[in-house]
C-alpha cells in the first residue's frame, strides 16, 4: 500500500477542526490530532508547520467555505441570510473556532489579508448592488453576519431569553424571526440604493 500524502492532509485536518472547535489553540493537543487522523506528529508539522498554523489553516479554510458560497444581494437579502443561517447550524464549529480565535489569538490573526480581502469582495459586491459608499457596505456586511451568527455563539442566551426548552423549535424560531429582519433590512438597503 503506497502513502498519500494527500489523504493523510485531509485526516489531519479534519482531526484538527474537531480538536480545535473542542478545545481551542491553547487546550488543542498534538498528539490528539495525529491519533485521530491516523498520522503522525511530524506529518502535522511537515504539512502544516506546527499548531498554530493548522489552527489558522482550519480557521481560513472555514472561512473559505462559507464565503465563496454567500452572495449578499439586497434583493434577495432574505434568503440568502436564511441560507447562512441553515449553514451555520449545520457547521457549529466555525462560531467555535471563531470564539476560541477571539479569546486566544488577539487582534492579530492567521491569514489576516485573505480573510480581509473574502470580506472586501462581499463589501464590493453590496457597493455593486447600489449601497452609496464603502462605510455603509462594510456595516451591513457586518450586521448581517453578527445577525445570523450571534444566534449559535451564545445558545445559553437564547435558551434563556426565549424560554423555549425545545433547542430545534428554538432554532426554527429564531430562523424565522432573523429572515424576517433581514427582509426588514433588505428594505432598508433599497432605500439607501435610490437616494444614492
């Protein structure tokens, strides 16, 4: 049997998107990785270049995956946060990984361009959709993924202000109120678009 150096990266990497949504950069263990995805430590190393770039390659790689698959158009504003939203509950880990980021990594983050230039080419394409000017963009930009994304970072919150025991009526709840305002939005956005 011949090694695939390929198959090996793709283990390791789903290894580490696990252990890192579990346990953060700080509490995330090597040797936990390496087992789990069959490889060996000096692989991860070789691939990857030690922890804290895996950390920051599973980040962006999440990222990337939700990104390149979001288009922010006002006209179809509504469903497209709806799609986000179903994304996010289906990928719990990247609000994991992303609140492990913010607690261990400073403001200083791993692929820091990339990830700013993913978020430019959504703010330009809301510009291209009529917002009057960049500053505007990049607060709806922002508002609308603290909008969807709020909703799975603190679900002791949400249980706790809705009173609802019930997690998966919760979530459709808070779907369909997120939709709703996003719509209210999407208005909002029409308007700004005409008086520019």
């Amino acid at each position: 049997m011949t090694y695939d150096a390929e198959a090996t990266r793709q283990r390791i990497f789903q290894a580490a998107t696990a252990e890192f949504a579990e346990h953060g950069l700080a509490g995330a263990r090597i040797d936990r990785i390496a087992t789990a995805a069959r490889a060996n430590k000096q692989a991860i190393y070789l691939y990857y270049g030690g922890k804290e770039k895996l950390f920051g390659a599973v980040v962006r790689a999440k990222m990337d995956e939700i990104c390149h698959t979001l288009t922010l158009d006002p006209r179809t504003l509504p469903e497209t946060v709806g799609q986000l939203y179903d994304w996010y509950q289906e990928h719990p880990e990247l609000i994991r990984l992303l609140l492990w980021e913010a607690l261990e990594a400073g403001v200083q983050v791993e692929g820091e361009q990339e990830r700013r230039e993913s978020y430019r080419g959504h703010v330009d394409g809301l510009l291209a959709a009529g917002l009057p000017d960049r500053a505007m963009a990049q607060d709806w930009l922002f508002t609308v993924l603290g909008l969807v994304a709020w909703n799975f970072a603190v679900p002791q919150v949400r249980g706790l202000i809705l009173d609802e025991p019930d997690h998966e009526r919760a979530v459709a709840r808070r779907r369909e109120v997120v939709v709703e305002l996003a719509g209210v939005l999407a208005e909002r956005m029409a308007g700004a678009t005409s008086r520019a």
